[in-house]
C-alpha cells in the first residue's frame, strides 16, 4: 500500500466522520426534543443528565475525528 492510497483513505474518513459529526450536532441542536423523546424511552433520566450526555458524546466524536482522521490525513500531506 503506497502513501497516496493511505492518504486518500484517511481524506474520505475525515469527510464522512466530519459529516456524520456534523449531522449529530445539528440533529441534537434542532430536533433536542425529538432526541430526548426518543432516547427517554429507552434510557429515562433528567432533562439536564441528557443535555450533559450529549453534550459530552458530541465532543468526544470531535476529539475522536481530530486525533484518528484529520491529523493523520494532513501528516501524510505534509510527507507526501
């Protein structure tokens, strides 16, 4: 496997990854209701547990995106 073929994989990850990360942020900030709804029927807790919840999965998917699949992508930019 050359550094182009590796480079390129980690450029469509960081595009989907991004977008998914995207999407869940826009979903949790304009359809919170709906989220909780549903997620209330399956885990119950209070309103302000499940803001904190969210809030925390959404950063931990940033930080998840950053250190998997932009930093290698533009490290192997930067080599190759």
């Amino acid at each position: 496997m050359d550094i182009q073929t590796v480079r390129t994989f980690f450029m469509w990850c960081t595009i989907i990854n991004g977008g998914l990360l995207i999407f869940s942020f826009l979903t949790c900030a304009y359809a919170r209701e709906w989220v909780y709804r549903m997620h209330g029927k399956w885990f119950p807790m209070p309103r302000e547990t499940f803001d904190v919840v969210i809030y925390c999965f959404i950063g931990i998917m940033k930080v998840f995106v950053l250190m998997f699949n932009l930093i290698p992508y533009v490290a192997l930019a930067i080599i190759g």
